[in-house]
C-alpha cells in the first residue's frame, strides 16, 4: 500500500469512536497498519471492521488503558510500533467547581490521561530507539491551557501528559522519536455528549472561533496527525499544536454554568 505513512504500524487509543476514529481512518488511507485499541468491543471491531472495508489494513484490540497490565499486555499483542497516538479518555468526571472535586475525579483522570499514556510511550520506546525513528502524538486540551472552569481533574491530566511529552522530546530526540502535543477542537461524539448537557454551548463557541467552526475530527485534526506522523515532521518535536481554528489565540472562553457559587 503507498502513502505518507505506507509500511509504518500506528497505535491508537481511544480508537472506536471520535476523534481517535477517524484519526484512524486517515492513517490506514495513508498505508499505516493500524491497531484500533478501546475499551468498547463492539464499536472497536466495528471501526477495524469499517477501514479494512475501505482497503485499509486494520484489527482491534480490547484495552483498558487505567490497567497498567491491561495496557503492557496491549503492547505486547501490538508488537513493533512506528507511530503512537495516545487519544484515549474516559470523559470528564463531571462539570464542578474546585472545590467540590473529590481526590478519586483527580486520580482517575491522571491514571487515564498520564499514565496510561506514561506506559504506552515506555512500551513503544525501545523498539523506535532502535530503529531510529518514532512518532508520539498526544492528544492534550486548550481546557488546560486556558484553565476553563468546572474540569479542574481533566485540566490537570492534560497539562501533566504536556509536561510529560515535553521531557520525552527532549531526552529522545537525539534517536529520532517525535513527541508531540495536540490540542483539538473538533464537532466529535464525545464532544456532542458534554455540550448536550450545556444547550447552546456549540453554537456560542463556534460563533467565537475565528474560523466559525469548530474541526472536523478526520480532515483537520486527522490531517495534521497525519503530518506529525510523517517523515515531513522529522524536525519538529516538543511542540504543543492548536488545532482549533485559532480559538487560541485570544482564548475563546468555554464556560459552563457551575451553578451558584
């Protein structure tokens, strides 16, 4: 198969639906033999299902990513892997100030969005040292960047995995492992499933966005994952990408009612 990422094996987590999904979509088109891995069977047998469909090369792999042992048996299965993108999420624990966030939101959200992402970089690091090439793409968030209200637990996860991905850069550029950041905003299910419960919410943050748009999951954050994935990113590490329309540069406010104070 031919393309940007012909010949590579590509992880992805949280790869049923969303984001992940259709980051996975993009990735098979481009030649990359790509392991769907989720916690949801049936939707993660049907994403490998839908890309072999298309002539893509896909299989599914059932994970728990909170399971450290879970996820080693993951890389395991996975075997030699060329290009990691850690997308996985449980979904918030809640919209909820400060001070009503209860230690076990915090622990949760840290066990999925650090390390979880912690083990499956150690995993996959060996084998792209050896070889002299690897791409780490890590899905972060402008909630914690712009610290928005009422995720204290997610905010401090996603700041964490920068921070964690920021290092690796660092330590492992010299063997040409690529650690990067992205912070999306894309119209996903997930994303559906939050602002329902805040109506109005999608509306008012696409009318804020310079765009006037929130992403598409497949053609703007899946092709920018693309690129990061590619031998054309081979210099750029240690970035954190905002792929949002520019909601960043003024930082487009994500509000949530929290109730009386």
């Amino acid at each position: 198969m031919t393309g940007r990422l012909a010949g590579r094996n590509a992880l992805i987590t949280g790869a049923a639906e969303g984001i992940g999904k259709d980051i996975a979509r993009r990735f098979a088109r481009e030649g990359a033999n790509v392991i769907v891995a989720d916690i949801n069977q049936a939707l993660g047998q049907d994403t490998a299902d839908a890309i072999q469909a298309e002539g893509g090369l896909a299989r599914f792999v059932a994970v728990d990513v909170t399971n450290k042992q879970g996820v080693l048996d993951l890389m395991e299965t996975a075997g030699a892997v060329d290009i990691l993108v850690n997308n996985a999420w449980h979904g918030q624990g809640g919209i909820g100030r400060v001070e009503n966030k209860r230690d076990d939101q915090f622990e949760a959200s840290l066990r999925m969005g650090l390390h979880a992402c912690q083990w499956t970089m150690q995993a996959t690091f060996p084998h792209m040292k050896a070889q002299g090439w690897g791409r780490i793409i890590n899905m972060a968030s402008l909630n914690g960047v712009n610290a928005h209200i009422g995720s204290a637990d997610y905010n401090v996860a996603k700041e964490a995995l920068r921070a964690l991905t920021r290092t690796a850069s660092r330590e492992w550029a010299l063997y040409g492992v690529c650690c990067n950041i992205v912070c999306p905003a894309a119209l996903s299910e997930s994303t559906r499933r939050i602002m329902v419960q805040q109506p109005g919410m999608i509306e008012r943050i696409s009318a804020a966005n310079p765009m006037g748009r929130l992403g598409d999951p497949e053609t703007d954050i899946g092709g920018v994952c693309t690129f990061l994935a590619s031998d054309d990113a081979a210099y750029l590490t240690g970035n954190t990408l905002f792929v949002d329309g520019g909601a960043h540069i003024n930082g487009v406010a994500l509000a949530p009612d929290l109730g009386d104070a």
